[in-house]
C-alpha cells in the first residue's frame, strides 16, 4: 500500500462495529482530473455546520479529572492516527479511518447554547475541559473562532476552563488567556508526542510541529499562563525515547507540570493503527503491537475504568520510573493548580434581567 500523504489514516475501508460499508470515491469530475500518473486523487477536507440542542456533556467517568466537556467541532483534521476519538465518527455512518479527518463538523453556535446551560437554575460550576474529544484549535478554527466564543464567555461569566490541543493556535487567544490567568480561571495543556518532524508528519499530519508546539508551551509560561505538558500518547519503540528530552526542555522553560498517557487503542482504532504501522513501520510493527498487548492482558485494548489509564507490566513500570526520574532532572515540581470556581457569575436567562 502506497503512503496517503498528508493523512494519518491509511483507508476508510477499515470495518466498523455498526456495518459500515467499504467507502469507495464518489466519482467526482475533480477526482478524475487530479488522478494524474495513477496517483490517487487529493482528499478534500469538507466541514458542515451542525446545529444540536446543547453542547455541555456531563461525565461520572471515575478514571479522568473532569466532569463537564464541551467539544466545539466533531472529527479533527489533525488526523492523529491514535486519536481516541475516532470511533465516534462510526455513529453518524462515517469512517473512524478518512473520513474522521476530513468529514469535519462544526458547531457554531456553541457559545450560545453554552450561555443558556450555564444560565440555568441550579447550575454550580466546576472546570470547562475543552480538547477531550477533538482539538480546539485544529485549522478550522481559524475561520470559525468557536472556541474563542467559548472563552469570551467563560471570561464573562467567571467560569474556569482547561484547555488541551495539539495546536500553537491556541496563541491565537493568548489575550483572552492572559485575562483569565490572571483570575485563576484558566489552564493549557499541549501534547508532545515526539521531538521529530517528520515523525510527526506521519503519526499527526496537520497538527503544529513538535517544535512550534514547545515554543507555544514557552510563549504560554512568560505570558503567566499555567502551562501543561502532556506526552500523550508513549507508542512502545516509536515514540518513547523522546520522553526525557520532552520534559528536560518544558522544564527549562518553567512549565509547572507534566503527565503521560500509553497508546489506547479502542474499538476501530486498533485495526486503522495496524493499517498504519504495516505502511510506515513493518519492520517493527510486531513488536510495537506485542509490547502494547503486553500492558492490556494479552488484548489490544482493555476499556475498564482505571485499567485503560494504568498499563500494567514490566514495560509500563519502566515508564513510570523514567518519567520520575526525568522531572527530577528537568525541576518540574508537578504543582497542583486548583482553579476559581467561586468568580461564576450565572448569566441573564433568556436574555432578560434576573429580578429575583
């Protein structure tokens, strides 16, 4: 199979726990005046708009740090080849594979629908995660500054909110996120997954390169942004050697705080990141699938609550040690960093003025 340049998926040919039939291209005109040299033809990114009901989704997960999530798009145009949150695309009759990073979707009113959930009688406020399905600032943010709206609001109302993104755009907001640092309402967090660029090119294709990536973290911290640096996820013999160079260079530039993450790989994501080592990888993807299988019980994946946050194991108790170590070394003191929960300020319900 020839490499699908500039995508992390390989197909949207990959089954699906719903039927999904095989995509083939839809025979465009455009399709067979690009398809030069028997090249296949370039993938278009297309982004509807979608209109729901509500956009504040309520968790009791007992494994992660947040209750309460807003995911200003759904598909990510990163195209990621582990992101986690490829298998929601299967819901909609769409391709955890392509389709995930080029069928996109946004939801412009957002802000709005989040105004009238955070007007409502007995609302209490806790953090606002934003990035735990789909990235934030991926490209399209750029024309449609949802999640800034979000940040405008958030900065109105006095509500805290954690943000984590693959993305230098997030700088794009650095005046909103100086304004709400400074309140106590506000923490970022930005994924490194390796030091490599051309590695990067191919495991995350759209996402800002390593580098830019770690400047932002810079940019973030002289700002008096509460910064995070997340190493998410470690893949066994790809990426984990990066893992004390990651921490040695955020820690010189003051970033309070790091964490790690191990390869999850649930549902379809497991065969679209086989499709993409056997292209990329060959001669190491025996290894790479029998060192994760090794961390789950024999199994690709194990979705328990706590086990799919802990590996287990040898090589996961490895890990855990060299990561120990190298925040010693790197002087980052993993401060905790409780945000203001207690600025909230409900805003006018229905557009009119509370009277009582």
């Amino acid at each position: 199979m020839q490499p699908i340049k500039g995508r992390g998926a390989q197909s949207g040919a990959v089954p699906t726990r719903f039927g999904l039939a095989v995509r083939e291209a839809d025979g465009d005109w455009r399709d067979a005046a690009e398809a030069i040299d028997g090249e296949p033809p370039r993938l278009r990114t297309t982004v509807t708009r979608e209109f729901p009901k509500s956009v504040l989704t309520f968790n009791t997960s007992p494994d992660i740090p947040f209750d309460r999530s807003v995911n200003a798009y759904r598909g990510c145009e990163h195209g990621c080849i582990y992101c986690y949150a490829r298998p929601t695309h299967a819901y909609h009759d769409l391709s955890p594979g392509l389709d995930f990073e080029t069928k996109l979707f946004a939801k412009p009113q957002a802000a709005k629908l989040l105004r009238a959930a955070f007007a409502k009688r007995g609302y209490s406020p806790r953090p606002l995660a934003m990035g735990t399905n789909t990235d934030p600032y991926q490209p399209i943010e750029r024309d449609f500054r949802i999640t800034r709206q979000v940040l405008e609001l958030c900065l109105e109302v006095g509500h805290p909110v954690t943000i984590t993104t693959k993305s230098a755009r997030v700088l794009d907001d650095l005046d909103l996120l100086r304004q709400l640092a400074a309140r106590r309402l506000v923490a970022v967090g930005l994924s490194i997954t390796s030091l490599d660029p051309r590695l990067s090119t191919l495991l995350e294709p759209r996402a800002s390169s390593p580098a830019k990536r770690m400047a932002a973290l810079g940019k973030l911290v002289d700002a008096g942004i509460p910064a995070h640096v997340g190493i998410s996820p470690i893949i066994p013999a790809i990426t984990d050697h990066f893992l004390e160079e990651i921490l040695m260079q955020a820690g010189a530039m003051g970033v309070r705080s790091a964490s790690w993450i191990m390869l999850r790989l649930p549902h379809e994501v497991a065969a679209l990141f086989r499709e993409w080592l056997d292209v990329h990888f060959p001669d190491r993807a025996a290894k790479v699938m029998h060192t994760v299988q090794s961390m789950r019980g024999g199994k690709d994946y194990d979705a328990s609550f706590h086990t799919r946050m802990k590996p287990q194991g040898v090589w996961a108790d490895l890990i855990r040690t060299r990561f120990r170590l190298a925040l010693r070394r790197a002087g980052i003191a993993q401060e905790r960093l409780d945000l203001d929960c207690t600025q909230f300020r409900a805003p006018s319900r229905d557009g009119q003025m509370d009277l009582f």
